[in-house]
C-alpha cells in the first residue's frame, strides 16, 4: 500500500514538470490583461499614430520654408529667333524669343539651349515664418493630444463592452438558476400530482413556469453571445475567458476609488482644445504678417547656347544649339509686397481669432462639465456601492428563505402560488443585485474617463 502511494506521488511530479505550460496557456483573461493588445493592433490607434506622423512631418516642412529656396531647370528648344519692340507682362504661358530685327544669313529657325538655377532666400518677413513654425508645432501637439484623447476614449468603450459581457453572462447564469429551480419544483409537483397529494393544476403551473423561464434563458444567451462579438472587434481574437472577472463583477473588493476630485489641465481633451486654441492663434498670427512685405536675397546663375554665330549665320541644325554659349550671373536683394493683400490678410486673421477665441471657450465649457460631471458620479460610486453590499445581502437571505419555502411545499404546509411568490421575490432579488453590479461598475468606467485614470478598473475587473 505504502509503495502504491509513493508511486502515485512520483507521478504527480512528473505530470506537473512535463505540463507547466499548458497550465499557463489556460490562464483566464482581465480587463487589464485584454488592453495591450488592443492598444497594438486595433486599427484606430495605428489611424492616430500616422496622423501624427503627418503633422511631424507638416511641422518639418513649415521649418524648410526658412531655408533657401533653390530651383533649376534645362531645356533645348528648336524654333524662330525673330526679334519684335514692345512691352508685355511676363506671366504664365509666355516664352521668350530674342533675336536680331536684321534679317540674318541662314536657316530660318535655330536650336537652342539654356539653363539656370536661382537661389532665393527670405531674410525677414515680419515674423511670418516663425509664426508659421510655431502653428505647425501647435498642430504637431494637437495630433498627440487627439490620439491620447482617442486612446482614452477607446478604453472607456473596451471597459463598457468587457462589462456589459459580464453583465449578460451574469444574466445568462440568473435565468439558468431559474430554469433549475423552476424545473426542480415541476418535477416535485409531478411526483405528489401523480400520487394524488396535489392537483394537476400545480402540475402544468410549474411546467408552464419552467418554459417560460427557458424562453428567458435563450434570450440571454444571445445578449451574450452579441455582447462577444462586440468585444472580440476590438481584442481582435478569437474569444476571451472572462471567468476570473465574473465573479469580481458581482462581488467587488472591499472599498471603491476615491481618486482625484478635480478635473486636470492636462486632461487629453482637454489639452487638444488647448493645443487646438493655440494653433488657431499662431495661424492668425502668421496670416496677418504675411501681409507686410518680405525681403529675399537672391541669386542666379545661367547658361545659354544657341545655333546662331556671332557673324550673324543661323544654323539649323540641333546639335549647333550647344555652341555659341554665354554664362551669366547675378546676385542682388529684394523686397516682395502684395499691398493688396492688406485688408484680406487682416480679414482672415482676425477670423483665426475667433476660432481660436471659440475654442479656448469651447475648452471652458467642457472643464466646467467634466467637473461637475466628476462630483456627480463620485456621489454615486458612494451609494452605488452602499446598494451592492444591501443587494448582495437581500440575495443571501432569499435564498436562504427559499429554501426553507421549499422544505415546507414538500411537506405540504404551502401551496405551490406561495412558493412560486416566494421564488419570483427570489429572482428579483438576483436581479436586482446584478442590475446594480453593472451600474456600479459603469460608473467606475465613467469616473475613470473623466481622471483619465483606469488603473483601478485594469487591475480589479
């Protein structure tokens, strides 16, 4: 006997050393441990991350406009080299023809070439670009603001979906204890029908009970399996084993968060409205000293070729259009004013004010509503949790005062209307308790998004 056991134990060794992580793969989900993948691989993060990007690169590009502007070009023409008097402005669609008024010897038309490159560099601007800089990082910090306000919001909407699981699992295992005792009690009433110590009647009372209570459960069931697929569209698996969390949702730990009391600054909708407050006056800023004129250095270089020699004889062949070349450069200051522009600079300007005077109102408005909405919902987190202990409490005598219900139809002291009565006071006492299990923890889910603070719903759900 003694060998047999020894033999037993060394089996549970060797089972528990070659099965280790098998035991680890069966490891039952959390809220918390549901998050980090989300945050990976849900597509509306990657969305706000190449938004981001974007406006890093945005900001880059506003910052190389401070930087010299060069431009080339090089082109081989073939055509007429007729000279003409006169004047015109030169704006898109022109092209230049220079040539003698003098008939020359030779072909008719001429090849040429020409290239240049023209360096341009804006010294001072009134401040334009700076500004324009600064807009751009505003807008850069709008970006992260916006992905941290979305990241946010997306746990709120994976706790609300995590919890409403448990919710309809929780309803799903009420309407299953109903169907049982339902089911129990018209087996019970079979058996004293069939041997004449209670009527027929109670017979087909409870067994219609009972099929209305599995109408009930296969409602729930559907609830739950929705509620699944809600989930899983944002963990991206293929299920999740909330069985850990199930019995926490009912029966929460001792105490409740008494976090922050005050909404802060930092807060990532509001630090957007401010970012975005901002960008919209950098912007103004920017708009109304683009009006005042711009002083650019400049500079060029350029190279021209043409079949045309100096004694006056036109050839027209292309490859005489690289000959006869002439270099030139030049180098100078100026200055750029679009007087026009004056009035409707200003304009525009002082509408970037308003948007900007409309957000940071806009970002008051809210402050002042998440801080009322934050004192609200701390109030009722407090009794909220005050009604779970009464709740859980009412459960724990019904069910006990069911049973003794029970025990006394068996012995037929009641009627079965009695214990029927007694059984529905039972289910809404259930019922209730999860009812408020879910407001309880919704209201966790609300306060946190208002601290921007999940900590406690991660580590306790």
């Amino acid at each position: 006997m003694i060998k047999r056991i020894g033999a037993n134990i060394v089996l549970l060794f060797v089972l528990a050393a070659a099965f280790p992580v098998s035991a680890q793969q069966q490891q039952a989900h959390t809220l918390g441990s549901l998050w980090p993948k989300i945050e990976e691989n849900y597509p509306g993060v990657g969305a706000k991350l190449s938004a981001i990007d974007a406006a890093k690169l945005h900001e880059q590009a506003v910052k190389g406009n401070r930087l010299p502007q060069v431009k080339a070009q090089a082109q081989h023409t073939y055509g007429t080299y007729e000279g003409s008097a006169g004047a015109f402005f030169p704006q898109a669609g022109f092209f230049n023809v220079s040539g003698s008024t003098v008939p020359l010897d030779g072909s008719t038309v001429a090849a040429n070439t020409f290239g240049s490159a023209t360096a341009e560099w804006e010294l001072f601007s009134f401040g334009k670009l700076r500004k324009e800089s600064e807009a751009a990082g505003a807008l850069y910090h709008k970006a992260v603001s916006e992905k941290d306000a979305y990241v946010l919001h997306l746990k709120k909407a994976v706790s609300e979906r995590y919890i409403t699981l448990l919710y309809t699992d929780a309803k799903l295992n009420w309407t299953a204890k109903n169907a049982k005792r339902l089911d129990d009690i018209r087996k019970i009433t079979s058996g004293l029908a069939a041997s004449g110590l209670r009527p027929a009647a109670d017979s087909l009372l409870a067994s219609s009970s009972y099929v209305q209570a599995m109408g009930e459960h296969d409602k729930w069931q559907g609830f739950k399996i929705a509620s699944l697929i809600q989930l899983l569209e944002l963990y991206g698996g293929d299920t999740v084993d909330y069985t850990a969390s199930a019995s926490r949702f009912s029966s929460p730990a001792e105490g409740y968060p008494t976090g922050e009391n005050t909404i802060s600054s930092a807060h990532p909708i509001l630090h957007a409205l401010d970012q975005q407050s901002q960008y919209y006056g950098l912007s103004g800023e920017a708009e109304k000293r683009s009006a005042w004129p711009s002083i650019r250095l400049l500079g060029g270089y350029a190279h021209r070729g043409t079949g045309i020699g100096p004694n006056g004889t036109v050839s027209g062949a292309w490859k005489d259009g690289f000959k006869n070349s002439a270099n030139n450069m030049l180098a100078g200051i100026g200055i750029t004013w679009n007087i026009s522009s004056l009035h409707i600079s200003r304009l525009r300007g002082e509408a970037l004010y308003k948007e900007a005077e409309r957000t940071a109102r806009l970002h008051a408005q809210y402050e002042q509503e998440m801080q009322a909405d934050l004192s609200a919902s701390q109030a009722k987190i407090h009794r909220q949790y005050e009604q779970l202990q009464k709740t859980r409490l009412a459960v724990r005598q019904s069910q006990a005062a069911y049973g003794m219900y029970l025990a006394r139809y068996k012995s037929g002291l009641i009627a079965l209307s009695e214990l029927l009565q007694i059984r529905t006071l039972l289910e809404q006492a259930e019922n209730a308790h999860i009812e408020a299990s879910r407001d309880y923890w919704m209201l966790l889910v609300y306060e946190a998004e208002l601290t921007a603070d999940f900590d406690f719903l991660f580590n306790n759900l």
